[in-house]
C-alpha cells in the first residue's frame, strides 16, 4: 500500500558525553604513562623539581616562622619534617587537569587559557596545601594524618573540578553567554 522501499541510512553518531568521556580517559592515560616514563627518564629534572617545591613552601612558610629549615627535600618546622615527594608536587593532579581540558569539544585558544590558569592554580594550590600540613604536623600528628590521607585528597580533587568548571564557565561559555545577554 503505501510503503516506501526507500532504506534510511543510519548514521552513527557519538553522544557529545560519552565522546568527551572516551578522550579523557584516552588523553589521561596517555598524559599518565607519559608522566611516568618522563618522571622515570629524568630523576636529575624531577629532583630539581622537588627541591624547587620545597624551596617555595619553605621559603613562604619561614615567613611566618623563624622554626622553619628547609634543605634539598626536607622542611621542618618545630621537629617535624616533611619530605617532598613526587606525589607532593602537583603534577599528577596537573596531567588530570590537562585531561580534562583537552577532552572538551572547544577551540585551542580557549584550551591554552584552561591550560596557562590551571598550571600555576594547582601548584600554587598545592604549595598551600603542604604549607598547612606542615604546620598542623607540627601540631598534632593525628590531625596531620588525617588532614594528608583523606582531606587534602578529596580537597585536591575539588579543586581540580572547581577549576575546571570555573574555566568552562568564565572561558568556553562565556561568549555564549554575552550573545544570550546582548539579544
């Protein structure tokens, strides 16, 4: 009767979601066995690394205090010293960052300014975050463990979200937005 022989062609199309979720993980686990080959490679870089971190959260935390000493990896502050390890220096949570901001669908220009905001943020972020410790071990060894193990982890991931939805919304949507207003 009236049916038509014509076959409709499907095409396959991705969910924006899934893509997005796809290239993180794909862009993650590149940016991570890279991190690691490179971290592995190049102990001389990554100890200069470390030594910088420390030179940094040392030098802000003698501001407040005369008690602290800081050498090579080490910082004490009142008999209590940290060790500045590659964990402590931010860059795993950086190559998270990074993969997150490179799997979203935006222009490059809009990724670089993701990228030259989220760097220094999470480093600077994180040099706060051992200058706190360093002060609350000092203090109560307990509170240290804690605050290390569990508060400043979920603390860490926060902010890396936090970051990247500020980026998303004060960058990427932001013309979007003008164009909404403006109409």
């Amino acid at each position: 009767m009236g049916k038509s022989n014509s076959k409709k062609k499907r095409s396959f199309k991705l969910n924006p979601v899934f893509k997005f979720i796809i290239l993180f993980v794909i862009i993650l686990i590149v940016l991570g066995f890279s991190y690691a080959y490179i971290t592995a490679s190049h102990v001389d870089k990554m100890e200069s690394f470390l030594e910088f971190t420390t030179t940094i959260t040392g030098g802000l935390a003698s501001i407040f205090s005369s008690d602290v000493n800081y050498y090579s990896k080490y910082i004490t502050y009142k008999g209590f010293s940290v060790e500045i390890i590659d964990e402590c220096t931010g860059l795993l949570e950086i190559v998270i960052y990074l993969s997150v901001v490179l799997a979203f669908s935006t222009t490059i220009k809009k990724k670089l300014i993701g990228i030259a905001i989220g760097i220094p943020a999470i480093f600077i972020f994180n040099i706060i975050r051992i200058f706190i410790l360093l002060f609350i071990g000092a203090n109560s060894r307990l509170l240290f463990d804690f605050m290390h193990l569990y508060f400043w982890q979920a603390t860490l991931i926060l902010m890396i979200g936090s970051l990247w939805i500020g980026w998303l919304h004060l960058v990427v949507f932001r013309e979007k937005r003008s164009v909404a207003v403006s109409s």
